[in-house]
C-alpha cells in the first residue's frame, strides 16, 4: 500500500504564497505522472499542475505563471510553490501520483487526503 501525504496548506492573505509538498511511502518502484487538483465547496475538482518523471509540466490557464510544479524523485516528494494567490485560489488541494509498486508490473493511481487552502481577501 502506498500512502501520498500532502502538508503546507494554511491560511493566507491574497497575494501571498505558500509552497505545498506531497510525500510517497511505500513499497514503490518509481512514480510516473505526479499531479494536484483542487476542488472548491460547489465545484468539480479541476487538474491544477502535473508533471512527468522526466519534468514536462503543464497548468490550469488559472494558475499558470502564479503556481509552480516541481518534484525531487529521489524523496517520491511532488511540490507546488504557489506565489500571488488569490481568494479564487480556495480550495481543498489534492495529490495525486501514479506509482508503480515493488511488487506489480503496472501502475496504480494514489490520491492524498487533501490539505486546506484558504485565501482571505
């Protein structure tokens, strides 16, 4: 079993940042595509940033240019530096990986439990 666990998220005021990372633990080979959403009270959960094992990133048109994507696969760790939020930025963010364990020969897709965002106008 692989566990994502997601930490940095708090309160902040618009135009501040935070920076949120997201550890795997487990019986994990490697990690492929690492990701975050987010979801809104009321709205779907939207992709915000992904990036490959290579580091081919892409962003919401939202966040893009504001948010940055990066990873450390040496620490299975994903990271998102989140720089001018704003209130629009609220959200319950999410991280996503798809692993390949140590004892499969495919990949599974893992979700983290979320950490709160929350931008005050």
């Amino acid at each position: 079993q692989v566990q994502l666990a997601e930490s940095g998220g708090g309160l902040v005021q618009a135009g501040g940042s935070l920076r949120l990372s997201c550890a795997a633990s487990g019986s994990i080979r490697s990690i492929n595509d690492m990701d975050w959403y987010r979801q809104a009270p009321g709205k779907q959960r939207e992709l915000v940033a992904s990036i490959t094992k290579g580091r081919s990133t892409n962003y919401a048109d939202s966040v893009k240019g504001r948010f940055t994507i990066s990873r450390d696969n040496a620490k299975n760790t994903v990271y998102l530096q989140m720089n001018s939020l704003k209130p629009e930025d609220t959200a319950v963010y999410y991280c996503h990986g798809r692993v390949r364990l140590t004892v499969a020969l495919r990949e599974y897709d893992y979700w983290g439990q979320g950490t709160q965002v929350t931008v005050s106008s």
